[in-house]
C-alpha cells in the first residue's frame, strides 16, 4: 500500500489483516498493525483482532501475548471475545499465572461471563495441570492487605491451596451465601473518591448536552434542599404499567421509599414539567399530590428541550443515594460515560419495582456484588450474564478445594493467637 502511494487509513491496514488472517497469517496481520503505527494511524480494538485471534487459534501464546501487550500499550481495553481467546490459550498451553491475570481483567473490566466463556474457566479448574498449582502456604498478612486495598472481593495473591478443585454451578441465596462451599459473597466497596470524579464528570458531560443554564440551576436547587437517601426517575415509575402515566402508583413506591429511609424524608422525584403541569396532574387529588411534593422540596420539574435522565442520574450520583428506576441505562446517553465505575455505582444503588396482584413493591439492591470473585481461602465463583428478568435466578460458577490448609484455618488460629 505505502508503496503503491496510496494514503491508507485505520480500515484499510485492518482490512488487509483480516485479509492476512483469513490465510492463516497472524504474523502478517500483527506486521501489518505495526505497519499502521509507524505511520502515526491510531489502531482501534478492531485493528487487534485478526493477530490476536489468529495466534490464539493456532496456539501460539507467546506471540498473542505480544499482541495483548501492544494493545495496553496503546490504550485499547480488551473485551471478551479478546479476553476469552486469551484466556483458552493460556489454559492450553499451562501458562497459570497468565490465566490468574486474564481471570481478574474479566473481573475488573466485564464482572460477568459469558456461557461460553465460563466453559472456558471451568475446563481449567477442572484439569489435571490445575489441581496441581497452588500455594500450600502462604502470607496471611499480605493476603489479608490484598483483600484491604481492593475494596474487597480479591486479593491478586495467586493460586492459594493445592489438590484437585471441586467444580460445579450453582446459584447463590439473596444473602449471597454459595450453598456448596458455604462461602458468603463481598458487598466491594467503592471509592469515594471514584464517586466524586464520576459526579465531576456527569457534571460536565449534562452541561454540554443540555441547556448549561437549566442543569446549573439544578445543581443549586439540589444544593439547597438535599442531600435525599433516595432519587426517583418519576416518569419510567409512573409509566410502568407501559400504558398511561400513573400518580397513584408512582406515590406508592414514593411511599415504601420513605419508610425506609433512615431520615425518613420523602425521596426526590424527577418529572418532566410537561408531567407535571399536563394530562393526569391536572386531576384535582393528583393535583394535591404534586403540591404535597413541592412544599416537601422532594419534586423537580425539568424544564422544557431537556432529558430527564441526566437529572436523576447526577442527584443520585452526587447524594451517594438509592436510585429507583427499571431503566437498566444501556442507551447512548450513558454508554458516553465510558466507565467501568458506572456498572458498579448502578448494582449497589439501582433500586427497582416489580409489579404483581398484590400491587407494586420495590427491589432492593443485591447485600453482595455479582462480580467475580476471590475469596480469602483460594476459592473462586464466576457469575454469568443473565438477562433483566430479576425473577430469573443467576447461574455461577464455584470452584473450590479442600479447607484442611485453608486461610480460614490459618486465620482463625491467628485471630486467637492475637487475642491471648
């Protein structure tokens, strides 16, 4: 191409690597990406993927960790087609530490596994090669500190224990307990610095995409009147019947909300003006209702041309509260987040209704985070994306081995040796 004077650009040189690929050429498509460098054209994660794979598929793990490198280097996250082929060849070719590692980047950057991925992990836990990798001793303390500095959850200490695992799927209770290793789950905390940069961020992105005027009055006025132990996405809660817009019932979930809070104050309810002013509301007991809201300073009517999601999103986010809404925020609004901070704000705030016979009732967040996790004694359980369906239980992975050298042991013994 450089030859021929022709100004090539990032789908050209990846295009010719998947050309390269398609003939079982993953040397050529790795020089091909390195031809695109040279030349000053940023690669994207597209631009990997005919290497990557096709050293992956051949099984030539040492070079597709020389692309996976290259791609740390240049800012590009692996997702989890790139991670699950990673991790298939390093569990091929015995690479245990390499499996370590990929197993938490799927930990930090995805939290859940695909079907297909988890066979992949469960090949490994259930070989030969890995009932032989481990540690029979090792540092409490700095396993202990792991878990610390991590938030929980993890430790990153390597494989701890020795023998054959015990491997088998399983769903966990909602107190997060693995009914076959008797393991209880990690609420992981996050960092309450994380939630201020992500607020600071939100700020930023809400006033460029709505009137900067309107959102920075939003800012003051909540200033004035929180923080609230809870925010609600009126609209998405008074629609969820999917038909017409309903005051009674988004003042019932209103309702549990505040028994539960510990200030016992109504929550913030976000509405559009237009619901406020128009149609239902102008329904005389719907009417005192919207009043009652208002002189409580729990109602913010936004204003016209604006999106009610940046709203309750940022007043959720910037009172470290609960956030009632269905809306699972997959659209392009929050996908222009771009962090892997959102996912984990949204499980251990994201408050949900379920409707049935009896009315409407709301859905507390999980006591545990579903994410993968390490636990202190070695043991390991990998959940599975599962759909919005809540009522469906999740299926999780939860390989383990015997406690007679576990941490639990060791540190039950060193807690008493403390106290004496």
């Amino acid at each position: 191409m450089l030859n021929d004077r022709v100004q090539p650009n990032e789908a050209t040189f990846t295009n010719a690597a998947r050309l390269a690929a398609a003939n079982e050429d993953p040397d050529m498509a790795f020089e091909l990406l390195k031809q695109m460098k040279n030349v000053a054209i940023a690669p994207k994660l597209r631009s990997y993927e005919p290497a990557l794979f096709g050293f992956c598929k051949r099984g030539d793990a040492e070079k597709a960790y020389l692309v996976d490198a290259d791609m740390v280097e240049s800012g590009i996250v692996a997702e989890e087609p790139e991670l699950s082929a990673l991790l298939e060849v390093s569990v091929n070719a015995k690479k245990e530490d390499k499996v370590y590692d990929i197993l938490h980047r799927l930990r930090s950057t995805l939290r859940q596994v695909s079907e297909s991925t988890l066979g992949i992990v469960e090949d490994w836990f259930n070989s030969e090669y890995a009932a032989k990798i481990g540690k029979e001793k090792w540092d409490v303390k700095k396993v202990r500190e792991g878990i610390a500095q991590g938030g929980g959850g993890w430790h990153g200490q390597g494989w701890l224990g020795s023998g054959r695992w015990k491997v088998a799927n399983t769903q966990v209770n909602e107190d997060g307990v693995c009914p076959l290793c008797g393991e209880k789950l990690v609420s992981i905390d996050i960092d309450p610095k994380e939630t201020e940069n992500f607020a600071a961020s939100l700020s930023k992105l809400a006033c460029q995409k709505e009137a900067k005027a309107n959102f920075v009055h939003f800012q003051t006025w909540l200033e004035q009147h929180g923080p609230f132990d809870a925010v609600v996405d009126g609209a998405n809660v008074g629609l969820a019947n999917g038909h017409n817009f309903s005051f009674s019932q988004l003042n019932t979930v209103v309702e549990q909300l505040r028994q539960i809070s510990p200030s016992k104050r109504l929550p913030l309810i976000i509405l559009h003006i237009s619901r406020v002013r128009g149609g239902p509301a102008q329904n005389p007991k719907n009417m005192r209702l919207i009043e009652n809201w208002k002189k409580n300073g729990a109602l913010y009517a936004t204003p016209q041309g604006s999106n009610d999601d940046w709203y309750w999103l940022y007043a959720a986010v910037s009172c470290k509260c609960l956030l009632l809404t269905n809306d699972e925020m997959r659209d392009h609004l929050f996908q222009l987040l771009g962090s892997n901070f959102f996912p984990r704000w949204k499980e251990k705030h994201q408050v949900r209704t379920s409707a049935s016979t009896c009315g409407h009732s709301i859905i507390m967040p999980p006591r545990y985070s579903i994410v993968i996790q390490e636990s202190a004694n070695g043991s390991w359980h990998v959940p599975t994306v599962t759909t919005d369906d809540h009522e469906i239980p999740r299926k999780w992975l939860c390989a383990t081995r015997s406690r007679k050298d576990s941490l639990h042991n060791l540190w039950t013994s060193s807690s008493k040796s403390d106290c004496t």
